[in-house]
C-alpha cells in the first residue's frame, strides 16, 4: 500500500519529472529524483531549475531545503516509481522507447516485490505492457503479481505546469485494477482532480486523443489562414466571429505547431492504425507545412525590400512565454532562412534564452539579438511567437518595417 510514508523515485528530471519530483516532495513525500544529466541532478541538488517554468523554482527550493526532494544519477530503492523520460519520435514517426526501457532497467535492479511503477511518458498503445514484460525479463524471480504497474500519463500545459498539475483530472490505466488503486493513492498526495481509472492501452490512447484533437483543430485554423490569405479576408477576425457560434471554438493559426506533444504525440496514432488514421495524419501534414509557407512570405517580403535586407524573426520558442524550443516552427523557420537567404541580415529575438540556439550557429548571417535594435534595424519584421513583451508593444515601435504577424497580435 502506497503512504506518505513511502519513497517516491521519479525517474527523469525534465519539464514533467521534475515539477512532479518538487510537488511530490512539498506534500510531504520522501522524493528521490534520478536523471542521466549530473548538470541536471546538481541543480535540482541546489534548489535551482534548468528551465523556465513559472512558479517552479519557489517549490523546488522549498521541497529541497526541507529534506523531502533530493537527486541522484543513480536509480534509488523506492517503494513507487515514476517514470517521466522522453519518448520521441524516429525518422519514420515511430515511438522510440529506448528512453522508457532503460530506466525499466534501471528500476528492475533495484526491486524486491510490491512496488508500484507508473509510466507518466506519453507513450503509444502497449508501451506500459512493453515495459512491465521489459522489468519481469530482468527479474525472473518476480511475477506479474510481484509488482504493480501503471500508465497515469501527465496532461499539464508547459507554463501552466505548477497550477495544472494539482487541479487537473488524472487518467489512471492499471494493468490491474489494484495498480490503478495504488496509483491513485499516490496521486492523491497532491492532486485535488478527479481520477478517473481505467486500462493501460486506453489510458495511453486518451492521452495521444487529447492531443491530436487539439492539433486537428489547429491544422483547421492554419488551412483557414492559408484560404483567408488567398481571398483577402483577416482570418483572425473570421475565427472571432465564427466562434461566437454556440458550438463553435476554432483554435488559433499560426507559424505552425510545435513541442514535444502536439507535434509528436498524433504520430503514435498513425504509427499504431496507419490505413485508419487518415484525419490525423493529414491534420500533422497541414500543421507541419505551415513554416514553410511562412517562408514563403518571408521571401517575398525580402525581395521587396531590395538588396542585403535585414529581417527581425520576433520568438524562437515553440510557444508563448517559455524558452522551449523543442520541434519549434520558429526555430525551423530561421535556419531555413538562414539557409536561403545567405544575403540577409536575420536578427533573432528570443528574450527567454541568452545564447544563439546551436542549429543556427553554424550561418554566419544570424545573430541572437535585443529587441529594442531589431525593431530598430529591420526591414522586415516577423512576428513568429506571441510572447507577452511583443504583444505589449505599441504598433507605432514597429515603424516602416514591412511586417509578417503569423500570430494576429498586431491586427
Ligand atoms: N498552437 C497554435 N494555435 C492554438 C494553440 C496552440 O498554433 O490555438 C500551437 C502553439 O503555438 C504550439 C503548439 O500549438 O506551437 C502546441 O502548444 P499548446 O499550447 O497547444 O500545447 P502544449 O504542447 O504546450 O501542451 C499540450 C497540451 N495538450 C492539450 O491541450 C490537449 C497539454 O495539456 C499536454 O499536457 C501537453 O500537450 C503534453 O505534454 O502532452
């Protein structure tokens, strides 16, 4: 039975391992986080984020100082494990689960029979099977009864992490049911959602479901935009009125979508039922064409403005708010750029980071750059992600520049 007495191990301490790792610990649960990164492992040692996330830093230095949150790059003996490691995607959009079977056999080593392990990882249908098979292969002293296995996949939304992780419902998928109990237990630590129990393989689909829905969505507002562009229509005001629509609600278009989820996760669903998945692949196909498109914009935009032109690209990230630059449309669009345009001056602002992103520091013709000299200099201002400091900015700073705004904040 999972306590607050237990020890927590939560494997992987990224932008989900690690606020789930601080939460745990601020409730009061001895909490042991493990990471491969010993950079990652001294900062969180030293109450310190390795990224931006809003609020986190307050909780992780408290969790920390009181004692209840410490790091290793060792995986500890606990009596529950989380998993929150990466699951990207291969060449071919398929689940790479390499990152999920190593720290399965991290964690079978360190077992005695009885504990619980969940897998947070977004992951395709039967990976949390894949990993308990994985586990049992490593230990044949223990059976499937010995250990406890679950699929609780995390739905927080990066810059809302530290709100959403305590408010928001949670999805339990046992193998058992008494691995959906035991989870719930756990989650009841700090979770004020409804748990909402179920199988692994559903639990694993309602997350990938939720996502692609939103990124069908999106791929119907980023087709209206390339439609309203055509007919001369704002596609912004479009959207506004037709969502005043009762049953209406169109996502927003934009330089196309992003991150480790949304861009990734509808993938899985194409990889596991490839001659059914016929909406969302071509909803991935839409989104993930859309920075090349504004490309195009951008070309034609620069060859208006004459010879050596210089263009501001406002936001590298892959969202608003944040330095995540993960699958980034943004960034994609700059070293294609970089890559096209050798005789422009590109300027990149990207307040939430202080040092050029490594795949545009191989073109001489980019430079990570302040706002205040971007807007100054540019010819051509491309507005590529909304973050707060842009949407704050009189039109009357913009001056003569010919301006691209893939995100409607300066209609
Ligand atoms: N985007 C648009 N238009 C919109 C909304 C988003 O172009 O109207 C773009 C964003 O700019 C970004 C991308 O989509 O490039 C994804 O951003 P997001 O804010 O939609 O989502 P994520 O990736 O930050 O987080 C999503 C969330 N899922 C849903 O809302 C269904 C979050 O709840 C999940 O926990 C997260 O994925 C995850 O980890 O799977």
């Amino acid at each position: 039975m999972i306590s607050k007495s237990s020890t927590v191990g939560v494997i992987g301490l990224g932008y989900i391992g690690l606020p789930t790792a601080a939460i745990l610990a601020d409730h009061g649960v001895t909490t042991i986080g493990m990471d491969v990164s010993e950079r990652n492992v001294t900062a969180v040692n030293n109450g310190e984020v390795p990224f931006v996330e809003p609020g986190l830093r307050e909780v992780l230095e408290r969790a920390v100082s009181s004692g209840a949150l410490t790091a290793s790059t060792q995986t500890p003996v606990a009596d529950a494990y989380i998993v929150a490691v990466p699951t990207p995607f291969t060449d071919t959009h398929s689940a790479d689960l390499s990152y999920i079977e190593a720290a399965a056999d991290g964690i079978a080593a360190k077992l005695s029979g009885g504990e619980l392990i969940i897998l947070e990882s977004t992951s395709p249908p039967g990976a949390t099977e894949h990993m308990a098979a994985r586990i049992l292969a490593a230990r044949p002293d223990l059976g499937p009864a010995d250990i406890m296995v679950a699929h609780c996949p995390e739905r927080v939304l990066p810059g809302k992490i530290m709100e959403e992780m305590i408010s928001n419902d949670r999805i339990i998928g046992g193998l058992t049911p008494a691995a959906a109990e035991a989870a719930k237990d756990l989650y009841s630590a700090f979770c004020k959602g409804e748990f909402l129990l179920t199988d692994a393989r559903t639990a694993e689909m309602a997350k990938l479901t939720e996502n692609s829905f939103r990124d069908v969505n999106i791929a119907f507002a980023n087709e209206l935009s390339v439609i309203s562009h055509k007919l001369g229509i704002d596609v912004w005001e479009l959207i506004e009125l037709a969502n005043h629509h009762p049953r209406v609600n169109i996502l927003q278009p934009g330089p196309g979508v992003g991150g480790h989820c949304i861009a990734v996760d509808p993938w899985f669903i194409v990889d596991a039922a490839p001659e059914q998945a016929n909406l969302i692949r071509t909803a991935r196909e839409t989104n993930d064409a859309k920075p090349e498109w504004v490309l195009g914009r951008i070309e034609q935009a620069l060859e208006a403005s004459g010879e050596a032109p210089t263009v501001a690209l406002l936001g590298l990230a892959f969202k608003a708010n944040i330095d995540d630059l993960r699958e980034s449309p943004s960034l994609h669009i700059a070293e294609k750029l970089a890559q096209r345009a050798p005789d422009a001056k590109i300027l990149a602002v990207e307040p939430h980071i202080q040092k050029l992103p490594a795949p545009l520091e191989q073109f001489g013709n980019v430079a990570l750059t302040e706002l205040d000299e971007a807007l100054e200099r540019a010819d051509v201002l491309v507005l590529l992600v909304d973050h707060d400091v842009f949407k704050s900015l009189p039109k009357s700073r913009l001056g003569s520049a010919a301006v691209i705004d893939t995100r409607g904040i300066w209609r």
